[in-house]
C-alpha cells in the first residue's frame, strides 16, 4: 500500500434493567434502548494524584497488525466508534468523509453516502455522534453549517432536522456532540467562559438549550484555548466525563452536574492563579487525547508530550501512546502502554482496542484489552 502519511475499581451494581423504548415523537418507528443502571453515588470534590500513580503497574500492550486490505485512506483528523459490528471511521481528508469497515476483519467495506464538499449535504470538517438509537450507527454532524445527519449500516445518510444552537464566537461549530435519547442531544462548546456543557432537547414544538456546566478554571482566563479537551457521557449511568488536553485534568459528573469530581493529576491542591496555556499551542504538553465510552468504563489516549517531542520519537521509529481506564465514578482502574500512535476507539463488549495508526501504510492495530 502506498504511504500516504506525514506523521481495581468496579463500579458497584446495585441493579440493572433495559428497556425499549418507542420513539413517539417523529413518527418514524426509531427504537432507543435505554439501560437503567445505578451505581454507587458519585463524591463530589477534588481527589490529587501529583507525584503518585494511581493505576499500579503499567499495562504494555503489542498491537496486532491488520494488513491485506487494497483500500487506501489517511489518517488524519480522524474519529472511530464501534456499532453492531461495524467500526465507523469519519475523517477531515479525502473526497469520503465516512468509512464503514467490517469487524473484527477490519476489512474495508462501503464509503457512506456523503461527499466533501461545501454544497448542500455536503462535508467539510464532520465529527461522529454517538447515539443510543438502535436503528442508526450514529449522527453526523457538520461543523461548517452545524447540521445533523443519520447514518446507518447500510451507508445510506439522511439529514435530520434538528437546530442545536449557533456557534458562539464564529459561524463554524466545534460542538463535540452525544445523543442521549430521543430529541435529546448533549455537547461541549466554546462559551463566554471559555467551554461549557449545553443539553438541547425538544419539548413539544420547542428546543429548549440550557447551559449546564461551566468548564472554565480560572475566571479571568476565559479563552476557549485553555480548555480544550475531550467529552463522553453514558446516558445508562447518568454519568459525563470530561478530560482538559493541556491540563492533566479530569472532571467526572452527573448528567445535570449537581455532583462534581475533579480528577488533579496537576497539584497538592488546586489553585486557579496558575492556570496557563503558552502561546504557540505546539509547545503544550498534550495530556489527553482522545476518549472512547463504553458501557462500564471510559477510556483516554494520553500523550504526556508536546507535539514535537512525539514527532521526533516518530521519525525515530519509536511509537507509544498510553491508553487511562476508568470507571463511571472517576476511580483509575488500569493505565496501558500502545506501543503505536494515532487515533483509537474501544469495543468494550468484545474487549478490543481499534487503533489507526498515523505512521503505517496499513493502518489498522488490534490490542487485545484483558
């Protein structure tokens, strides 16, 4: 192929129920399961890790080479998630912006329907939405005018037509986006305080958008730039987790964030006074990376080093990313060394890691999650 790249805690089950319920509001038959868990109530506070390692030992992991496929795509930009036995690739390059791969194979198996472009239905920087409705793999969302698609297994897509709210500070969107139910969607933006959680849902003829969480640190430095990271929520668990790429910091909530914990690997004790980004955002430590949800635990790529310092080791031949498990509750249960870099999501069910890596001509790694 030819190269086309540049670069033990468990949660504590109390009962569980599932249950199927009918989407009666748009009349189109879409069925979403909604599982019912309750876990161990989630302490509020802050919990410090500075100068101690909280997983025990570090787990190294050999990735499985997947190679054999004639298909040939770049990893760049890129997004995966794990649907009824289908891993769903959406990227910023290439004329197909979403990819459907058959598993565990990983062989190549159909483009979707959308196309790059700046028409209508068309893709410029699309991002996937996970979803708890069971007839779709997923939405997709489009930044550039921030509409919302369906995309099923069959590669067909279709627009839905359902108004988030508009960018705050520009017309381009960088809501990172999970559908929670039926109407009901939840997002990361950039707001007067730099990021916050919005939920957006319709209520009757209405969409109702409330602000939900503020996740900015220090109230004098309200820059979106400080608070770059990575969001998740597991609408079974009343559980959202959001993690700070130049910050190694994690906040674990409920839903409607009446309950805070804050993971600190950073300090003793917290203190807002020293919260900086450097200019030149290549020159931060990128902390986490990435995050995949699953149905009992979360999980975060973590680098631990500036963007050049990864290249060097990269042109180097040497490839590692470290991969944090938690569960719900915000309680470290392994950390693992991938000794590949690039973009991952986790089939938890089948206890899989998908890597595609951004320094191979096949890109695709299994790592086996024990």
């Amino acid at each position: 192929m030819k190269k086309l790249l540049t670069l033990s805690i468990l949660p504590f089950l109390v009962c569980c129920k599932q249950q199927t319920v009918k989407d009666s509001d748009n009349g189109n038959g879409d069925a979403v399961i909604q599982d019912t868990v309750i876990i161990a109530p989630l302490d509020s506070g802050n919990v410090f890790y500075k100068n101690k390692e909280p997983f025990g030992e570090i787990i190294e992991l050999k990735g499985t080479h997947i190679e054999g496929d004639t298909f040939i795509f770049k990893v760049q930009g890129s997004q995966m998630l794990v649907r009824d036995n289908k891993l769903v690739y959406g990227s910023h390059w290439g004329d197909k912006p979403f990819i459907i791969f058959d598993l565990p194979s990983l062989m190549f198996e159909k483009h979707a329907k959308g196309t790059k472009g700046q028409g209508p239905d068309e893709f410029m920087y699309p991002t996937l939405v996970p979803t708890t409705d069971t007839t779709i793999l997923c939405y997709a969302f489009e930044m550039t005018n921030q509409k919302l698609y369906k995309l099923y297994a069959s590669g067909e897509m279709s627009y839905f037509p359902f108004n988030l709210s508009p960018a705050a500070q520009s017309k381009s969107s960088d809501k990172q986006i999970v559908n929670v139910a039926s109407d009901d969607f939840m997002y990361v933006e950039t707001s007067k305080t730099g990021k916050s959680i919005f939920r957006t849902t319709k209520v009757g003829d209405s969409i109702v958008t409330r602000e939900i969480y503020n996740l900015g640190l220090n109230p004098k430095r309200k820059s979106w730039a400080n608070y770059i990271g990575d969001f998740a929520v597991n609408p079974q668990k009343d559980r959202m987790v959001y993690a700070y790429k130049y910050l190694k910091i994690i906040k674990f909530m409920d839903m409607e964030a009446r309950t805070v914990k804050t993971i600190d690997f950073e300090r003793g004790e917290f203190d807002e006074g020293t919260l900086r980004v450097a200019d030149g955002m290549d020159q931060n430590v990128t902390h986490y990376w990435g995050v995949s949800a699953g149905k009992d635990f979360v999980y975060f790529l973590y680098s631990g080093r500036t963007p050049p310092q990864v290249m060097n080791e990269n042109n180097k031949q040497i490839f590692y990313i470290f991969l944090e498990q938690y569960d719900w509750n915000g309680n470290p249960v392994r950390k693992f060394k991938l000794d590949r870099w690039g973009y991952f999501t986790v089939d938890e069910e089948n206890k899989k890691i998908y890597l595609a890596s951004t320094n191979d001509d096949d890109p695709f790694f299994v790592f086996q999650l024990e």
